[in-house]
C-alpha cells in the first residue's frame, strides 16, 4: 500500500489485474509473474512454474495459490542454494511464517477451501469460476500488499 494515500502499490494493482482480466492466470501465477522478473525470472517462466500452485495447489484446496505464489518470491529473494547456507534457509523460514501470520490475521486462514467456504475438489466449475471472481482478487492483493512489506 501507498502510505500516502492508502492506493495499492504499482505492482499490487498488475497482480490483480494479472488474475482478474489477463486471460485465466491463477492467483499464484498473477503473485509470482507480478514479482519474479527482479529477480531474474522472465514472465513466461514465471506463469509455468507457479500454474500448479492454483485452486490451493492443483485444485486440492490447500494452501491459497496466492500465498504459495508469494512464497516462491521470498525464496528468490532470501532463499538459499547453498546446502550449508543454514541462515538463509532459517531466514526465510521465519520470513514465511511472519507472511503466513499476516495473510491470517487479514483472511482467517491461509487455506484455499477455508478462504472460499466450498471443498475445490468437489465443487462444479460454475461454483468455482463464479466465487474464485469475487473473492480471489481480495486474496491477491492481500497477498501482494504483504509481500511488498518484505520486498523493500
């Protein structure tokens, strides 16, 4: 968020834009691609990488496609990739739960089917398609408006 005039950021307003009109991108997808490319990760690789993470990863109704997508980016950012790298791997651990905490405190839950109030596995197509369009958008920015706080 812009302290200034509390406005979403620049890049929060592209990953829900990214998950709202570009075509079908999931809420991991628009988290990640949105963020990826300052560390390296050109867009379209981007996509491919998190596609799995949607609907609470693969449609299991796990933890939110948005959450993950942010995930990955704070393992671009603060992750390691050295084995003896124990540090890193602990600072980004702690990282992700202090994300985990506040996507909570902000949503309930950081579970897909929790987030929606349906079982993704179960439900029909209309039912996701339709409830995904009206609550996922909030998850995104929420998701992104955090990682942000951690990005800077």
């Amino acid at each position: 968020m812009d302290n200034e005039n509390n406005k979403p950021s620049e890049k929060v307003e592209q990953a829900v834009e990214c998950f709202k009109r570009e075509g079908g991108y999931n809420c991991a997808q628009s988290i990640f691609a949105t963020y990826s490319e300052a560390f390296g990760i050109d867009r379209d690789m981007a996509f491919k990488l998190s596609c799995g993470l949607g609907g609470g990863m693969g449609k299991t109704g796990q933890a939110c496609g948005a959450v993950s997508g942010a995930v990955l980016a704070l393992g671009l950012k603060y992750g390691r990739y050295l084995p003896e790298d124990r540090v890193s791997k602990e600072h980004t651990y702690s990282l992700v739960q202090e994300f985990e905490k506040m996507f909570i405190e902000r949503n309930g839950s950081i579970k897909c089917d929790e987030l929606l109030g349906f079982e993704m596995r179960t439900a029909d197509r209309d039912t996701v398609k339709e409830i995904t369009k009206q609550r996922c958008p909030r998850f995104v920015q929420d998701a992104a408006e955090i990682l942000e706080t951690f990005l800077e």
